[in-house]
C-alpha cells in the first residue's frame, strides 16, 4: 500500500476543509503545532489537519462542544498528552464550554482513569485560566 499524495488534489480539498474547520474552533495553539511538524513530518501535520479537522470535526452528528468534551476526556485518559490538551482546553473555552465544564470533565475522568491523570489535566487547565484571568473557577 502506498501513502497518499498529500500533493494531490483530493487531499489539497481535505486539507483546506480542515484548515477552515480548525480556524473556526482552535484555540490557538494548532497553528504552532503544525509549523513545528513541518521540517520533520509534513505528512503527519497535513493527516492532523486533513484528517482530523476535515474528515472527523467535521461530521455533523456533535456540536463543537460535544467533540471538545470527548476530546478532553480521552487525553485526560490517555495521560502523557498536556501539549495537546493545552490547546483542546483554549479550543473548548473558544467553542463555549466554560471553565467549571471542563473542571467538571476532568473530575469525572477521574472515576475512568485515575487521579494522578485527572490532576494532571486539571493542573494543565489551571495554567490556561490563568492566562486567561479564569481563575477562581466556582462549580455550576
């Protein structure tokens, strides 16, 4: 099996839908991924895009908050994934999920995956709202 063209005009489309999606919702941070990618794995920072952004963000069965709550939960759950959920965390605040929402995300990914990772991802969400003057964050 050979790899797609990421050049050809098919994939050119998923991109660009993807680019539009991601500008929409992102939080400011997947700009700098994807340049960061671009010297060493172009390919993956066009699949990031193409495929994540174009192909899955976009279906329309949820709402950008609804993807942004799984989203949190599953690098919650995964651990080990603080860059990324650094900028899902500033994408769920610019699709409208408020801070108690996504204190209340990790609290519940606390039950699934643990303390020690519902921790982290609540340390890393501490560090956005206070860049963002979020802080104190009351419950409800």
């Amino acid at each position: 099996m050979t790899a797609p063209d990421i050049g050809s005009a098919e994939e050119q489309a998923r991109y660009q839908r993807g680019l539009e999606v991601m500008s929409g919702i992102d939080g400011g941070g997947a700009p700098a991924v994807m340049d960061s990618l671009g010297d060493i794995a172009p390919a993956l920072a066009h699949h990031i895009v193409a495929f994540g952004f174009g192909d899955l963000y976009s279906r329309p069965a949820l709402v950008p908050q609804q993807r942004q709550l799984v989203t949190l939960g599953i690098l919650a759950a995964l651990g080990g994934c603080e860059p990324e959920l650094e900028v899902h965390i500033k994408t769920s605040l610019n699709v409208g999920l408020t801070p108690a929402e996504i204190v209340e995300t990790f609290i519940h990914t606390a039950g699934y995956a643990g303390f020690p990772r519902a921790i982290n991802a609540i340390t890393v969400a501490k560090k956005v709202f206070a860049e963002r003057n979020l802080l104190p964050v009351t419950e409800g």
